[in-house]
C-alpha cells in the first residue's frame, strides 16, 4: 500500500488545489474525519504573517466538499510554524516532516506531501541523513564582501567535492544565502556523514505538467493580484515589527524584490519587472530540479495541469490501485 502520494509542480501549476481535492475524495476515516492531510513541501510558507508573498491560499483548505458529500476541512502540517526572521533549514524540515508524516500516519490517514522546493521533497522521500550545521564566524569574515559570482563559483566546486546537490541557485540568489550554502558545504566536506540512515519515505509521486506560456501568463496574471491583494502592505507590515530588510530579502522573490521597492532601492515599475522576471527564472529552475530526480531515480507521473479536477483525481486513484 502507498504511504503517501507527493503532488510537486513549479509555481502556478495548481498543485494545491489538486492535493486538497484529492485528500478530502479520499474515504473518511473511522470517527468521520478527512481521509487525507498535506504535509508542506513549501521553504517559505514556513513562516507566519509572511501569507500572499508566499501564496498560501489557506482558504482552500476549509469547507472542502468530500467523500460521501460532506463539507469539511482539510487537515495541513508544516506552515506557520515559525517566526519571520529566523532561518528555517532543510534539517529543520526533515525532523518536522517525520514527526507531522508519523502523526497522520498513526492516526490510519494518508500523508499527501505537497510543494515545489525539490530539495525538501527529495530529502525526506530518500531519507538523507543531515545534521545541523552551526555558523563559522571566521569562514563568514572570510566572504565577506565577496560577489555573488564568486560565491556562486565557490559553491559549485565545493558542491563538485561533496557529490551534493543542495543549493542549486533557487537556493543561492543573493550574497547571504550563497554564503550560508558554502557554510554548510564547507562543514559536510570536513564532518561528512552518510546518506540513507533515515528510512527513505515509499511514495506515489505526482507531478503537475503546465505548459510554459500558460504558466507565465498564470504567474503575470496572478502577481498582478497579489499587489492587489496588498502584498505590499504585508512586507511594510513585517519591516514595521522591526525584521531587518536584509532579513526579508533573504526569503528571495516576493519578499527580496518588495523590499528593495519599499526602502527605495527599485522603483514600483522596477520592482515588478524583476519580481515578473525572478518568478519565470524560479518556476524554470523548480522543472529543472523535477527532471534531475528523474535522473535521479525518482519516478514521477506527470499529469496535465489544464485536465478537469475530476480526470486528475481518476488518474491518481488509478495509480495508487496499480
């Protein structure tokens, strides 16, 4: 039997919708409580008060209509679970992930993994061993004022020595983060620990294929509302509680491009052409990463993103039965 099914796709594939479709078509369980919970996949929605930017649509998952007709909601782990500010990590991530994976699954309901950072999906469904990975000051001093390209260049030849494939450049788009990503490689090159000692996760691994120009014109259409909805406001509301900037542009895309527009470093034009431009780069990386665990060998069943919810759901309850 499948312990979990995984949904992953880039940005604006409709992953979401699929996986809360999917979890609350799954048969109640014994005391009538949602057959499915979705565990997050999503580096940043993490983080509270930190909601458009990040594209939670929490209301998808309330008042769901399911199994037998009944209207209910849709259990979900892994978001809002820390503070802006702080620095959520993959090691972070994968202790969370097996105790919310171990939670659903003592209580007899299926876990639906559901996100597009390749790297967490990847992580918990091999069951890399990791371990957390303290600061090193004098490393830090060391890059110091270095430029990202040379950061970048770094990393990849640490990468190369380590047989790793962390931090491909979703992960890696300012200075901070690319330092960060040398820290951690650097301390796994010189305190290498072996793969594989946590149990790799069985899953039915569903990807959402969305051809590239409706995603882009999805990815335009749907920034456009969130500056609508206020995401603008949401960031102001974050530098208001006193998050340094520094720290937001580190979350990178929304947060990263917001920023610099609100303490007057972009223009609101400028802004969004970049941000408009990041997100396309960013959802073309996500598909780059799918492809490599293809080649990997994970086994993704790709299904189109335009199909009717109905026909999405009949193909991945076909799968699972296969």
């Amino acid at each position: 039997m499948t312990q979990m099914i995984t949904i992953l796709g880039p940005t604006a594939s409709g992953k979401t919708p699929l996986a809360v479709a999917l979890a609350a078509s799954l048969p109640l369980t014994a005391d009538g409580r949602c057959g499915g919970e979705i565990i997050s996949a999503d580096s940043r929605q993490v983080y509270r008060r930190m909601d458009i930017g990040t594209g939670k649509d929490l209301g998808e998952f309330h008042t769901v209509q399911g199994a037998g007709g009944k209207v209910q909601d849709v259990p979900y782990h892994l978001i809002d679970i820390c503070e802006p500010g702080t620095k959520y990590n993959l090691f972070q991530y994968q202790q969370d992930f097996y105790d919310a994976y171990q939670d659903i699954r003592s209580r007899g309901v299926l876990p639906i993994l559901c996100g597009g950072t390749g790297l967490y999906i990847e992580a918990v469904l091999k069951g890399y061993h990791l371990s957390p990975v303290p600061q090193n000051p004098e490393l830090r001093a060391q890059l110091e004022g270095k430029p990202l390209d040379e950061l970048t260049a770094m990393l990849t030849e640490l990468k190369r020595k380590n047989g790793s494939v962390m931090h491909n450049k979703t992960d890696v788009d300012s200075c901070q983060r690319a330092i960060r990503a040398i820290e951690i490689e650097t301390y796994n090159l010189e305190h290498p620990v072996p793969l594989r000692e946590l149990p790799p996760v069985d899953s039915l691994i569903i990807g959402v294929n969305i051809d590239r120009e409706l995603r882009r014109e999805k990815i335009t259409r749907r920034l456009k509302a969130r500056l609508e909805e206020g995401m603008v406001d949401e960031v102001r509301a974050l530098l208001d509680e006193g998050i340094p900037a520094d720290d937001l542009i580190y979350y990178g895309l929304e947060y990263k491009f917001l920023t610099e527009y609100i303490i007057g470093r972009l223009t609101y034009d400028e802004m969004f052409r970049q941000l408009e431009i990041a997100i396309h780069q960013f959802a073309k990386r996500q598909m780059t990463w799918f492809r490599g665990m293809e080649r990997r060998g994970f086994t993704i069943h790709w299904i189109d993103a335009t199909l009717p919810m109905e026909e999405k759901l009949e193909t991945i309850m076909k799968l699972t039965r296969n």
